[in-house]
C-alpha cells in the first residue's frame, strides 16, 4: 500500500492516555497504520496539505440500524413513543428484502463517512424474504468502512405475547445456527481487522430466556461479543418488572449479559445499582441521544456513567428513529444534553468527541483503533476548519462548538474514503437515485 502523507495540521487531536494535542505536525500513513507523527517528516508517497485542518481520530459508532435509512420520517411513527413506533414500522420492513438491505446500508454507511465516522456496529435483527448479514456486510467492503455487524433476531411474536409480527420471527435453533455460520464466515479477531462479527438478540420483550442465555454461550465459545437494546425507556423498564420481575440490569446479569464483551443501547433509565453493576463487570453502553430525544426516552445518565467508570460510547441508532446518521453531530448532542441534565460543566468538547473516538473504540473492543498513535491503525477524520462554520473561533479544537459537521477528507486503514467533502470509493450518486425507487416502491 502506498504511503500518504498528511502535511503539516494546524491541530491534531491524538486522544491518547495523556490527552496530547499537536500543532504543526505530519503524520504518515504506511501500510494501514500510523507509521510516524512529527514536524517535517519526509515520505516518497501522496501529500495530504491539512494546514488548516483539524485531525482527530475516525468516530466510532457504537449502535446503528443500517437499513432504516429507507424509512426516515414515516408518517405514523414519527410522533410515536418506542412501542408504537415499532408497531408501525414492522409491516413496513416485513417487505424488505436482500436488494433493500444492501442499499440502505451503503446510504448509511457513506452518510456515516461524511460525518467524519470510520467504524460503525450495526445491529440487524430482521431478515425477511432473503434478506441475510451477508448483504450489509457486502455493503461496508464497497463502501470502505471498518465494520462491527451483530447478527441480531427476534423470536418471540405477536401471538406469544411479543412485540414484533409473528412474521418477522425466527426459530431460535435456525438463529443460532445462522449465528454460527456468520461468524465462522466473517468474523476477524486479528488486529486491524476491517471485519468483526457479534451476537444481538433484538431486546428482551422480542426473543426468549433461553435465547438470551444460549447466545451468550455461543458467542463466548466463538470469542465475539454480545449487543442488544435495555433499559430504553419507561415501557422497557414496566415490559422487564411485569414479564420477569425484575429490572433489566438485574435480568442481563442474571442471564451472563454482562462483562467486558457486552454493550448495550440505551440504558437510558439505569439506575444507581445498574450503573455500579455496568462499572464492574467492565460492561459498555451505546449513547444515542438524538434517538433517545426523538422518541421521547429521556436523557440517559452519562454523566454518572462515566463518574462511575462505565465504558461510554456513541450510536447514532436507527434512522428510522433519529433519522440522521450524522455522528459529530451526535456527539455535540450528547454532550448538550448532559449540560441540560447536570449544569454547563457537565461535559466539555473534548470529552465529548474522547467519547465518540476513542470511547467507542473501547466499548467495541478495539484497541488498535480510536487514538492517533504510532502503531494505531491509519484511521483518520482530517476537518477544514477554515469555512464559516469555524469563523471566529478562538479555539478552532473544540469542534462540538464551533466547527464543520462534515469532514473534508476521511481515511480508513490508510484508504482515503472522502476526499474535499465526497465519497469517492463508490458510486453513491447511483445508490442513492435507487434508494429513493426502494423507498418510494415501499411506500
């Protein structure tokens, strides 16, 4: 792979142990990974002017539902609470099929890229018609992002009592044997890996104990991790003390949903004990706050999260639900909402964007990625902080409050996947003229 250099950046904001922000120096990408940092630094490869840049790690985003990007702003859902949401979207995505799963996951991911994200999860727990984990993964090789896909499922329907239509269901032995035939296919454990595969039972009020049980065994015997939504709002908490007696803390530990190979989205109505418990066994949560505003969840509690030394990071969720996938844009939400929560202290800029870099890294398991290091993989978001968005600003750094949302440039493993604001590793114009047929076809 050739080597690029990225030459002289007004600020870069490593996001390492110490804290280190650099002014004025290089950084050579060689091979996938950062391969040197430092003032006047000599490459026989592509030179990259940032001079009037900001560099930052790629964001990592921590919970996405790829293909709800062919249903934003449903009428009908949009002013529902969660249940209700749901229940209008599901004979909706009940006429998915491989061709929609695979499209909406290239408009998801490439909307990801822009906002500067070079890492995402997604969370895919439905599959109707053919559609299979295979699709969006072939998604993310075309788009060029570094991807987490979790093989999630539903198997409890409307007439056991569930939530979702018995439709949309699966047999939990063929979900577990599906489970297996992915990882064995897709899943990387090796450092640098541009693919890595969990396991993500939808939630509890969609899939059965012994699900949850016996894919908590299964992912442990295959060494991946374990994903899926608690604790999300109001309903989710009266679902968990009317069906199991008990909180959702309480049933994820209980069932061996805890532990440094677990996150879950949401959370946002942990309680004290849940929080310690999250603490302790090193167990990561997913904050998506837009989401959680649009569907009138609440504010989850990062401040106390993150006080208590739960492992945070960032989701845009679904864009069903949000119906963004614009991650810097998440980030500045989080960190305003902790301010409304908890007073204007609460969470400064770069704590915020730590959160959504190297706090996502970390809850997705990955310490090759997320900090500007020698060593690191080549992971960058490079922002021109030289247009309106940035005019004025005193500290040009402190980009959640005074910066670009989009990113002019974006490297994955070394590979540039935006270059002066567009996606040139694929031909998104097209996907997006047919994503529009898809969704005007479902409508």
């Amino acid at each position: 792979m050739a080597e690029v250099l990225l030459r002289g950046a007004q600020r870069i904001l490593t996001m390492d142990d110490a804290g280190t922000e650099l002014a004025g120096h290089d950084i050579l990408l060689r091979d996938g990974i950062i391969a040197a940092i430092g003032p006047n630094l000599e490459s026989s490869g592509r030179v990259v002017d940032v001079a009037t840049c900001v560099v930052t790690p790629g964001l990592v985003n921590t919970h996405h539902h790829l293909y709800q990007t062919l249903t934003r702003a449903v009428p009908g859902a949009q002013d529902a609470l969660l249940f209700g949401w749901l229940q209008t979207l599901y004979p909706i995505w009940s006429r998915f099929g491989p061709e929609e799963m695979f499209v909406s996951a290239q408009i998801g991911l490439a909307e990801l890229a822009l906002s500067g994200c070079t890492l995402t999860s997604d969370h895919l727990y439905l599959f109707p018609n053919g559609a299979r984990l295979d699709d969006t993964i072939a998604a993310a090789a075309e788009v060029g992002l570094r991807f987490h896909p979790t093989r999630g499922a539903m198997s409890i329907g409307e007439s056991d009592g569930g939530l979702p239509p018995d439709s949309l269901v699966e047999q939990e032995s063929a979900i577990l044997n599906d489970c297996i035939r992915v990882v064995d296919a897709f899943h990387d454990p090796s450092p640098g890996a541009m693919v890595r595969v969990g396991i993500a039972p939808c939630s509890p009020f969609s899939v059965s104990r012994d699900l949850m049980r016996n894919a908590a065994i299964l992912a442990r015997d295959k060494g991946v991790m374990l994903h899926t939504h608690l604790a999300e709002n109001e309903e989710d908490i009266a679902y968990s003390l009317e069906k199991f007696g008990c909180r959702p803390g309480q049933y994820a530990e209980d069932l061996g949903w805890t532990g440094q190979d677990v996150w879950h989205a949401h959370c946002v109505k942990l309680d004290t004990h849940e929080i310690d418990l999250f603490a302790q066994s090193r167990t990561g949560v997913a904050h998506c706050p837009c989401s959680n505003c649009r569907l009138g969840s609440g504010i989850a509690p990062v401040r106390r999260m993150r006080d208590a030394g739960v492992n945070v990071g960032l989701g845009v969720d679904g864009s069903a639900s949000n119906d963004a996938g614009n991650l810097i844009a998440e980030a500045r939400q989080a960190m305003l909402l902790q301010r409304v929560q908890n007073g204007a202290d609460a969470m400064n800029a770069r704590e915020a964007l730590w959160i959504a870099t190297r706090g996502g890294a970390v809850v997705l398991g990955r310490d090759d990625c997320g900090q500007i290091c020698v060593g690191k993989r080549a992971d960058l978001a490079i922002w021109d902080v030289s247009g309106i968005e940035s005019a004025g600003s005193w500290d040009p750094a402190a980009l959640l409050l005074a910066g670009p949302q989009r990113v002019r440039d974006l490297f994955v493993e070394g590979r540039q996947i935006v270059s002066d604001g567009r996606i040139i590793s694929f031909d998104v114009e097209t996907a997006i003229r047919r994503q529009n047929q898809l969704a005007a076809a479902l409508a």
